[in-house]
C-alpha cells in the first residue's frame, strides 16, 4: 500500500524519507508523486574550495604514487645491493676466515700427498698458535689468504649490485622517463620534487636517465601530459 502524505509535509521531508518515498513512487509507476517529492525537494547553496586545485592534486599525487609503486620494489632491490657492495669490507670477515680455513686444509693435504702425515685432520688450534708465535710464514701465508677472501667478497658483492642494477633498470627506466617527461612538460618543475611533495619515494633513483632527452612528436612519453593539458588546460 502507498504511503499518504499531506502538501504540506513535502518540504519537511528528510533526506533519507524522501530518497524512500522516491524509490517507492518510481517502483509503482506513480509519476505524479515522483515528480512532486523532486520538485518539493529543498535546494542549497554550497560552498567549496577551488576544484580545479584540488582536481589536479588528486590527479597528481595519484600519478605519483602509480609510477612509485612500480619503481619502489626494484629500487629497494638495487638500493640494497649497493649498499651490499658498499659495505662488503664489513661482511667479508666469514668469507675471510673459510678462505684461511681452506689455506690450512690445502696445506695438510699437500703434508698427507707427500706422506708426512697419515691422514688429514681438524687444525689444531694450539698447535697453530706455536706455530705462529716460532715467527714461521704461517702469519703471512694466513694474511694473505684472508686478503684473498675480502677481494673475493668484494667482487662477489659488486657483481650482485651490478645484475639488480643492469636488470631493474631496463625495466624501470622507461616509466621513470615518462614521469620525468610530464612533470616537466606539464607541471614544470622536476620529477623527484613531486614525489618528495607526495611522499610516496623516499630518494630519487640512481641511473634512470634524471636529465631526459627531448622525446619526439608521437612518443608515448608525451601521453600524460596530453592527458592533463586537456583536463586542465
């Protein structure tokens, strides 16, 4: 059964009363009543803030955080590498002391070639202090060992940051140049100052182009700035 109402309550409708009573009319087929209740209903006047601001904001922040999210992995993976690489003076003491550990096993197997001693084993670690306190090479022999394991870390460490490097950049790169491409052709201003503005990356990346070439009529490079030229323009 439709609900009844007097002329006189239209205007004192809730929001909420008036969407039912609507929805209740329209699903009777009743146009009559549909149309009082959209014609009864009060009209405002709002205010609000500049929404050509607040649209390019919203546009520009979500930009910058899509660009970020598809670097952010890759550039932790790099970052982390490097710093690997940076730090591999400090993490090589294990790959040191296997390499000096190596030294000593190869020299008792060398004595157990040559039959000096019947079998190989464990390094005793009082006999190798005797050892080293006679002023035998074992000092020297032991030093350059641990050297040969600190390059070797190094080298280790340098190769992973070169091959995150080498494999993230390929894919990253484009994207970077793209958002470089709109900020300064329709922002004017830099790329890693709207993501330090946003917060959406903690340090601008290393080696994805930070100075972009001029990119010709047609390059995909051009699309947003296309985009936001004619939203805003």
């Amino acid at each position: 059964m439709a609900r009844q109402i007097n002329d006189q309550h239209y205007k004192t409708l809730t929001s909420h009363e008036r969407f039912v009573l609507l929805i209740e009319a329209m699903a009777r087929r009743d146009e009559a009543e549909a149309d009082r209740l959209e014609a009864t209903c009060p009209q405002f006047l709002y205010r609000a803030e500049d929404q050509a601001f607040r649209d390019r904001m919203r546009r520009a922040y979500m930009i910058a955080s899509w660009v970020a999210l598809g670097l952010e992995g890759p550039l932790a993976q790099m970052w982390m590498a490097k710093s690997l690489q940076e730090h591999s003076e400090a993490l090589s003491g294990p790959v040191e002391r296997l390499a000096q550990l190596a030294f000593l096993y190869g020299r008792e197997y060398g004595r157990w070639e040559a039959g000096a001693v019947e079998a190989i084993e464990v390094p005793d670690p009082d006999a190798l202090e005797r050892e080293l306190e006679n002023g035998s090479d074992l000092a020297d022999q032991l030093g350059q060992a641990a050297q040969a394991g600190k390059e070797a870390a190094a080298q280790m460490f340098a190769t992973i940051s070169r091959s995150f490097a080498t494999a993230h950049r390929k894919r990253i790169a484009p994207r970077w140049r793209e958002f470089a491409v709109f900020c300064r052709e329709a922002l004017g201003m830099e790329p890693h100052v709207v993501m330090k503005a946003f917060g959406v990356m903690a340090r601008e990346p290393e080696g994805l182009d930070a100075v972009v070439p001029a990119a010709p009529p047609g390059d995909p490079r051009h699309s947003w700035s296309r985009n936001w030229n004619r939203r805003f323009s």
